[in-house]
C-alpha cells in the first residue's frame, strides 16, 4: 500500500513537472501579452496601387514613388534625394528597387528624375502626397513614409522587406 502511495507521488509529480512550461508559457501569454510588429512607416492595406496599373509602371521590381508637382522645390528635392540614398544604400538588392516620380502637373518638376509617370490623381494616392510609397513588384502598395522621417530606419526596414521577400522581385 505504501509503495502504491509513493508511486501515484510520483507519477503527480513528474506529470505537474511537464504541465509547468506548459502553464507558464498560458501565464506568460496572458499577463504579458506580445507587441506587435513595429513597422518604422505607416502600412497600408493591401491594394493595388493607384499608378501600377499605367503602362509606364516598371514591373517586377520594388517601387519607391513619390508625387512631385511644379510647386514643391526644396521639399521634393529632399524627398527625392532620400530616396536616391535609400535605393542605393540597399547594396545588392538595389538592383531590385527603383524610384519612380508621379507627376500631378502639365508642369515639369523642379527635381530632375528619370521615372517619370505623367497626370497621376492626387486624389487617388491612399496616404497623400506628403511623402513616399513602397510598392511591390506586383503593384501593390506596402508602405507610406513622411516627408522628414529617418533615413536610416527607412534603409533599415526596406532592406528588412527585401530580405524576406526574396522571391519577390
């Protein structure tokens, strides 16, 4: 009868034993709940891209594009330099990135740009025109960044995105 005791102990306690991580991975989970990812930009919902669907729209690669209108000089110019030193600073993955300027005058921008799609909607972009877009290869709008957000953390999360979708583009 003792050794009956000692042995149902025993199988309680090895059973509590392989409960325990079980129990405090739930506790864990529940007390601290995990973050969210913590994306630098603004993520969009997954839809096409107002410009993708124009002929000129390079396919098959990761668009930065950005409006560019007659009456914005230094602001555009400065977006449009960021972008130039986000595509480039992406090393081998640059070759799958490329920046397109999304013209909403007749008026040529001040910036000088060598994609250009002409009399695209303002009213059409999802986040304004106050800022950049990442679309990817199959024209679908991922991300939306200001005008004057770090430049560092934005090469960091685009060569992040390029990383993972590797096969993509």
């Amino acid at each position: 009868m003792k050794s009956i005791r000692r042995g149902q102990k025993v199988l309680i306690a090895m059973g509590l034993l392989c409960l325990a991580p079980v129990l405090a991975a739930w506790l864990a989970y529940a007390l601290l709940p995990p973050g969210g990812g913590r994306s630098y930009g603004q993520l969009l919902p997954t839809h096409p891209f107002a410009a993708a669907g124009r002929p000129e729209w390079p396919r098959g690669k990761w668009v930065l594009a950005s409006v560019l209108g007659a009456d914005c000089h230094n602001r555009c110019q400065q977006r449009w330099y960021a972008m130039r030193q986000i595509e480039r600073a992406q090393g081998e993955a640059a070759v799958r990135l490329t920046r397109v300027a999304l013209l909403v005058s007749a008026r040529p921008a001040a910036v000088d740009v060598p994609h250009q799609l002409p009399h695209v909607a303002d009213h059409a972009l999802p986040a304004g025109n106050q800022g950049f877009y990442l679309v990817d290869p199959l024209g679908n709008q991922v991300m939306f960044y200001q005008d004057g957000a770090d430049p560092r953390r934005i090469i960091d999360e685009v060569a992040k995105v390029l990383k993972v979708n590797n096969g993509l583009g």
